[in-house]
C-alpha cells in the first residue's frame, strides 16, 4: 500500500469529482489520503471531505501564501480544531520567499504559532518551505529548543543543507512528483541522501503531476509514479519503497487508523 501524505481534496478542480478520484487512488493501492488545510475559513470544507470518506484524513492550517489574511495571535484556534478525530497533523505552514503573497514577518509568526501548535497537540507539522532555507532550518532550531515536536518537509525541493538540519532535527521530508521531472537531477541527488526511514511520498495534488502526467490535473493515484522513481533512486525494489514510506508516514502521523482497522 502507498500513502498520499499532502493533497487538497476541498480544492475545486475536485468539485463533484472525489468519489472517482478516491476510486482511482484505490484501484492503483494508494490506501490513505491527507488532504490538507490552507486557511481556516476553507477548514470546514477540508474537514468535510475528510469525515465522507473512511481513509481520508486531514490537517489544519494556514499557508503561508495567506498569513497576512490569516494571521494568528496564537496556536489556540489551531488546537481547538485539532481535538477532531480526522484532524491528524498542523499545517501547512512554513515560509514562502519565493511568492511573497504575505509578508515576511506574518509567515514568520504563523510557523511559530503552528509549532507551537504541534508541540501541544502531538500532532506533525508540515512545513512548506521555498527559497527560505536558512529561516526555516533557524525556526525549526529555536522551536524545538523550546520543547520536541514531529513534523516533515512537504513537497521537498530544497537544499542539502535543508535536508541534513531537517533530519537532524527528526522530521521527516516528503518527496511530490517535482522530483521526477527532468530538470530535477540536483533534487534527486539531495533526496539520494536521505535515509529510507524518513521518506514519504505525495501528489500535493492538483498541482505538481509527475512524469508522465506532467501538465495534468495531479490526483492521489499518481503517487505511484513518484514511488516508482524513488525505488529507483534508493535501490530498492517498488514493494520495498512502499513498504518503508507506508510504514513512515503511520509512525509520524500516529492518529491516522491504518485502512480497515
């Protein structure tokens, strides 16, 4: 079985399309999806799609893209949304330098308030991160001196450097379909490096479709080619690398049921 760790379920590209999409994912052994919160406002919606379906679950946060509009005193609304049953991890949250659509500073304050968020819950942070390494690696730092908390690196495209501070603090890095593409060779090299235990896989669907669907609406049930070309990358075998990230991602996301529990 494989595991989509991050996709957006609520979006509307999906609208009256889920239960096909759900369909697909099964029929290629994708057996849990994460679909995962990008403003509190759309939380209910991301929230719903989680409670119609037995192996869908989600996350909530605030995207960094939206920290100016949604920008929290503290990590308290995120903790009361949290106590939901389908609500397994805080986020996604991080720092964008890329986009700027909010400025530096309400990102900055946000990630804070959604560590803090983790730290308290229990539950893994996912960190969207671009063009922001040295941040990132120094929040995450400064956080977890603060008292321990889980999380991962969603949607990797960053640097070695990136990668080593995230591992050596416990996260986790997720690899999407970005790695597949041709022009990604510096990635997969940076991704060789991490140790099987602490990979997952992801669509962050509808975006980022991997070869050979690149340019397509991006759906759960394409994970498999990302898996297909990391089993490559690490040298092990497709029922391995599944095996080791499906494996990963329940002991991170520890309060999502495994299918059929």
């Amino acid at each position: 079985m494989l595991v989509d760790s991050h996709c957006h379920l609520d979006f509307p590209e999906y609208e009256g399309k889920v239960e096909d999409v759900l369909a697909r994912a099964r029929a290629a052994g994708v057996g849990v999806c994460v679909s995962i919160g990008t403003e509190l406002k759309r939380f209910p919606g991301v929230k719903a799609v989680a409670e119609a379906h037995a192996n869908v679950w989600c996350s909530v946060g605030v995207h960094p893209h939206e920290a100016e509009k949604e920008l929290l005193d503290d990590e308290a609304a995120l903790v009361a949304e949290a106590a939901h049953p389908k609500v397994v991890a805080i986020g996604e949250t991080g720092l964008d330098y890329y986009y700027e659509h909010s400025p530096r500073a309400p990102q900055q304050e946000n990630f804070r308030s959604h560590i803090a968020a983790a730290r308290r819950t229990g539950l893994p942070v996912i960190v969207h991160t671009r063009d922001a390494d040295d941040d990132t690696i120094d929040i995450l730092r400064e956080e977890m001196a603060k008292g321990a908390f889980t999380g991962l690196i969603h949607c990797f495209t960053g640097t070695q450097k990136l990668a080593d501070a995230a591992l050596e603090l416990g996260l986790y890095i997720s690899v999407s379909g970005i790695a597949t593409f041709k022009n990604s060779t510096p990635l997969r090299d940076v991704i060789k490096s991490v140790p099987l235990d602490r990979l997952l896989v992801e669509t962050d669907a509808p975006y980022l479709a991997p070869v050979p669907h690149r340019g397509k609406t991006n759906e759960p049930s394409f994970v498999v080619h990302t898996a297909a070309m990391l089993a490559e990358l690490k040298g092990v075998s497709e029922k391995e690398l599944a095996a080791a990230t499906t494996a990963n991602f329940f002991r991170l996301f520890s309060k999502v049921l495994p299918p059929d529990a």
